[in-house]
C-alpha cells in the first residue's frame, strides 16, 4: 500500500492511476474537505491529454472554455501581438481554462468512482523508515504504515525535509501577489469568447477573460492579474487579509490603465488571492522510499502556466514505472527523477526569468521598446516552436529512456 500524502491534483491523478493499474494507495489529505485556492488554470494540450488518460478530458472540457487566442495588450489599450493557440489541429489536443475547484471536483469524483481511498484530516506531523514501511504519523488519526509515501502536499510540503535531508530554504517569494475576480462590466472588451486578453504594463499584467456559458462561475468576465508586492503575506495573513484591502491596491496599481480595466476592476467581485512561489530544485528528490511530486518539488511561478500539467505529467510518469519497471522504489524513484528534473529544469527556469522580467519596473521608452521587442519575437516564432512544451508525451519520454538502455 502507497500513501500518497496530499489531495491536490497531482495527489489525486496519483491515486487514480495506481488504482487502475491496480497498485493499492491511499491519499491522504491534511484538510478537513477538498478546498482548492485560485480561481482558474489553464490546462495546456499537455496537461489535456493526462485529463485523458485519467478518464476526465471530455468532461473538462464541458466544464471549461477552449482558448484560441491570447490578444496582448499595452496597459493603455494598444495592440503589442497577438498569440494563436492552434489546439487539437497542431497539438492532438485544445487548452481549456476551467476553475480550480471545479477541476479538483472532477478529478475526486473519479477516484470515488473507481473505488479510491481518500482521508481528510490526516495532517502529518512526522515520518520515519523501517526495513520495509514508511511510517506516517497524524496527531488526530494516528500512525499508519505504508511501503511507500510519495509527498504531492504543495509548496510548503511536510515531507520535503525529510527527503533532503535538511531544512530546505529553496522557496522563494516571486515579489508579486495573485488576485483574481469576476466582473459584471458590460463594456466593449474587442474580443468573442475563447479568446483571453492579457494587458502588459511596468511591471503587472492584467488578464481579462469572457465567461462564456458562465462556465467559470456566475458573471460574465474573470479576471486576474500578478501585480508587485515587495513583501508576501504569510499563510495566516493571507487568509486574514480582508479583500477588499487587495482590491484597493490592485485598483490603485492599475488606475493610471486604460478604460477596460478601469470598467472592469469597478464593477467586479468574489475574489481569489494567492501569494506566488518559485523554487530552487531541490539536490535530491527522494530519500528511501518516499518520493517528491508536484509543487512539493518544483513549484514554479504561475506565469509559466504549467504547475498543475507538471505535477499531472509526475503523476502519470510514477504510476508507468511502477506498473511497468518496478524492480524496487529506489530504482523507479532514480529514473523518475532524471526524467523530470530534465523536463521540468528549463520550464522553471524560463517562468523565473519572463517573471523577473515583468517585475523590473519598465516605463516609459524603455516599456514601449519592451512590448515591441516581445511583438516582434512572437510574431518572427512559430507557434509549433514557441509552444513546444505543449507537444510533450510521457509514454514517448519512457520509451526513448528504455530503448536507449538496451
């Protein structure tokens, strides 16, 4: 029996592939009931086909919006360059934005479905190895033993000590704070549903996207934007800060843009906040036989829109070794871990700097130079190249690793 330790989406996707492969696992969860934070994310091509693999894709989709196009914006309204997103013509498959918690919804529902093991309440304090078991013990649920725990618990794992041998001090604040929200504007956004506009300003993007359907909640637009913050808000505070103090901020921050964010900021509501992390890889991603997936491992600033697919790909790459080329959880975590760190390492990389990049304070001439330059190199890209990441196979990953050891 496998104890995968956390509920989000890459815990779960875990624990519904292991159960159909029939691989025995419970997923244990230190909350008292799902709660996802965030309002959307966006499942890339990539991350569509894991949704289905794990039996989901179909009902993703009727839940979401397919996006065919990202029209960036000047933060005065001007046009910079607009971004096509082919979908399943180039990719096999469409992206689709759906909320977060509509998305964890789904991915529950089918391990219920399947017959999973999910306990809440389980937070765990401690962990220690014997010849044979993981042993995790939760204050209020006490101590079970497994012969592996995989840790797919966040950004602030509990587990990743333990792995790495020392207090990990890998995390680091991006600078920026996530608030999102939903609007009733009724203004000339100059876009039809499917298609997303992200204004790009000194040092903030605004996105603004239509709720076609209502999908995505009960009015007509969803916005969000990463604006600077020089100092995070810790756990407690975040939950505690009132929103209507991050609204003023964000009002503040974008007072001086054009009308439709002006419109749009004044007439919106049910808001979402979350800081935004990115992490240094850790030196080593498994101890004995417990494991690191997901944001525990390689959470990455959500510019990069790849967190969930990431943990999602994790997910699927672990439960392919274990059903196909487990020899011991040793050798399954050592081939996992070369595969991911190398397809995760340039992803990272790349959302640290374009993150850095939109956090140094650019006005003026230096800011119109900038959304030239960045409208002249998309537009000089294709798309089958500036989206390479979106063509990505685990089983092609596996494969070529295999082939190449014989």
């Amino acid at each position: 029996m496998i104890g995968i330790v956390g509920g989000g989406f890459g815990g779960v996707s875990l624990g519904i592939f292991l159960k159909l492969y029939g691989i025995e696992a419970v997923v244990v969860e230190a909350e008292e009931n799902a709660s996802p934070k965030g309002g959307t994310v966006t499942m890339f091509p990539n991350a569509m086909r894991i949704l289905r693999e794990l039996g989901v894709a179909s009902e993703v989709e009727r839940n979401g919006i397919a996006i065919t196009k990202q029209k960036f914006k000047s933060r005065g309204g001007g046009q910079i360059v607009d971004r096509k997103l082919s979908g399943s013509a180039l990719y096999g498959e469409s992206a689709i934005v759906i909320c977060r918690a509509v998305l964890l919804k789904i991915l529950l529902s089918r391990f219920s479905q399947i017959g999973g093991d999910l306990r809440y309440d389980f937070r765990v304090g401690h962990i220690e190895e014997t010849d044979s078991k993981v042993l995790l013990s939760s204050e209020r649920r006490g101590v079970e033993a497994f012969s592996a725990a995989i840790a797919a618990d966040g950004v602030g794992s509990k587990l990743r000590n333990y792995v790495v041998g020392e207090r990990f001090d890998g995390v680091k604040y991006s600078g920026g704070i996530y608030f999102g929200g939903y609007s009733d504007w009724a203004g000339n956004l100059d876009c039809v549903p499917g298609e997303q506009v992200i204004y790009v300003g000194s040092d903030s993007y605004f996105s603004i996207l239509p709720n076609k359907e209502q999908r995505l909640g009960d009015f007509p637009l969803f916005w969000f934007t990463q604006y600077r913050r020089k100092e995070r808000l810790k756990k407690g505070e975040l939950d505690q800060f009132a929103n209507e103090q991050l609204f003023e901020e964000v009002s503040v921050a974008h007072r001086s843009w054009n009308e439709v964010v002006r419109g749009v900021l004044g007439n919106s509501s049910s808001f979402c906040k979350a800081n935004v992390f990115h992490m240094e890889l850790p030196h080593s991603w498994h101890n004995g036989k417990t494991c690191l997936l997901g944001d525990s491992v390689h959470a990455m600033n959500a510019i990069s829109g790849q967190g969930a697919a990431l943990a999602m790909e994790d997910a699927f790459m672990l439960a392919l070794l274990m059903r196909d080329h487990f020899v011991d959880y040793e050798s399954v975590f050592n081939v996992f871990e070369s595969l991911r760190r190398r397809r995760v390492e340039p992803i990272a990389k790349k959302a640290a700097r374009s993150n850095d990049l939109l956090l140094k304070s650019a006005t003026g001439f230096k800011e119109g130079i900038r959304n030239l330059g960045y409208g002249v190199i998309t537009r000089c890209i294709p798309e089958s190249i500036a989206n390479r990441d979106f063509f990505y196979s685990v089983e092609q990953e596996l494969e070529n690793h295999f082939e190449n050891k014989q």
